[in-house]
C-alpha cells in the first residue's frame, strides 16, 4: 500500500483510516491504562499513540519504550583518599520495546493475561535495580501444561477460563514458531490481555512499519473469537471493568 509522501508511514496508516496521532506522549499518560503490558518497567517513554475505530469497536495504539538497567560488580580498586579498596561496578542497559493494540469490546469479561514467563532470579535482580515498581514478581501462573510451550506464563479470574481460552493450538498460533501469528510480518511471540472490556495485544515491535498495526489488530479479531459464552456471564467480568475508564475518555493530547 502506498503513503501520502512526507509524512511518516505510522502518520499516513492513521491518516488513511481516520485515526488521531500524537507524538512524544509523557509517560505518565500510562498510568490511565493499568496493568500489563504498559508498566513492565519504570523507565519508560511513548513515542507515539493512535486511536480510531476498528471494526466497530473504539480502538488505541500505544508504543512503549522501556529501558532496563543492570549492574554488575567489576572488582574492586585502590582509593588513595580513604586508603582503602572500594568496590567497582559497571552498568548495562537494554532497550525493551512494546508495541499494543486496545480494542474496547461491547460487553466485559474476566481478567486474563498471557505474557512472557519471567525468570525469578531475573525478577530479583530487577527488583534491586528499582526497574520495576508494579508487578514485580509474576506470581504463580495457572497451569496449562504443554500449551505454555514453555515461554508463557498464564493467569486469570479462574483456571476453568484460563483453559477454555488458551486452547494448545491456539497458543501454538500466537507463537507461530517464534515468528508470531502474521504471514505478512515477524511479531514474534505475541501476549495478550483480556480485563472488563478491554482485549490488549502485544509484542516486541515497534510501529516504524505499519504492518506492525495490521498484524496485531488482525490478531486481536482472532482472538475476541476464543472467548466462552460464559465468560460474558460471569460477575468477574464486571469487576475486571471496573478497574479501567472508556477510551474516549483518556487524557491525551493528539495532534490536530
């Protein structure tokens, strides 16, 4: 597909579809949107937001990114001040990008999140390196045997809707061999968040290539597919909603 020329690719995606853009968000405008994946970790920025309509439904588009820092022990030198040996240490960072769709469903259901199964020696060192200060450990993860593959980590309201959900083969779909779900863009292993009325996909991309937006969206549609009946009946479903406001309702200045 071809873009108006001038205008970055991401402005003339939303441009065609109708979608507002704003750039350079601060990131406190995160903390209108709780829970994962906008606060993996503390040091964060958001180079670009875009909402619109998507198949009816109220839809966001949000790019974070996060920045983890890690320190190790070097050794130690001689301080000719004190007279003594003091320790030394090096410091790392790593860039952590997420690229997430939000579509606002018609009616709420249950929390559920299937995100990336985390190391607890890593959610340790993270918690000394203050590079989390929300959900700092996972916590214990419903079991879906085989179906994690063995890189996701699954939680919800009940382990019944955990598993009615999160079907073997379609987590073997949204892993795609590490490739992610798209033939027409590597996503890699994609997550996903169902809470109240709010379906959120995610992945480690950024929305420099469009494509990136036409494949997580196409997946969320997949994915609103995989909810039980049940789910809607379900007074958890309320409470899960309760916890977020209206998209329309978000506080973010986007560009006339």
């Amino acid at each position: 597909m071809g873009y108006p020329q001038g205008l970055p690719p991401v402005a003339a995606w939303a441009q065609q579809r109708g979608w507002r853009v704003a750039w350079g968000v601060p990131a406190e405008v995160l903390d209108q949107l709780p829970g994962p994946p906008f606060h993996a970790f503390r040091r964060r920025s958001v180079p670009v937001v875009l909402a619109g309509w998507f198949q009816g439904m109220p839809a966001l588009a949000v790019q974070v990114d996060f920045t983890s820092k890690r320190s190790r022990s070097t050794g130690s030198s001689y301080s000719a001040g004190t007279g003594s040996f003091v320790g030394t240490s090096q410091t790392s960072e790593k860039a952590v990008i997420t690229g997430a769709v939000v579509l606002e469903m018609p009616s709420p259901v249950p929390e559920l999140v299937l995100d990336e199964d985390r190391d607890v020696l890593d959610d340790v060192l993270d918690l000394f390196s203050f590079n989390r200060s929300r959900d700092v450990f996972q916590g214990k993860p419903v079991d879906i045997g085989p179906a994690s593959l063995g890189i996701y980590h699954a939680a919800g309201a009940s382990p019944e809707y955990v598993r009615a959900v999160l079907a073997p083969q379609r987590i073997q779909w949204l892993y795609g061999n590490g490739l992610g779900p798209s033939p027409a863009t590597n996503l890699g292993p994609v997550r996903f968040r169902l809470s109240g009325r709010k379906l959120i996909v995610w992945a480690g991309r950024t929305f420099d290539q469009p494509v990136v937006l036409d494949a997580l969206l196409t997946t969320a549609l997949e994915i609103l597919r995989w909810i039980p009946p049940a789910a809607l009946r379900d007074p958890a479903a309320a409470e899960a909603d309760r916890q977020h406001v209206p998209l329309s309702h978000l506080r973010i200045a986007f560009a006339q």
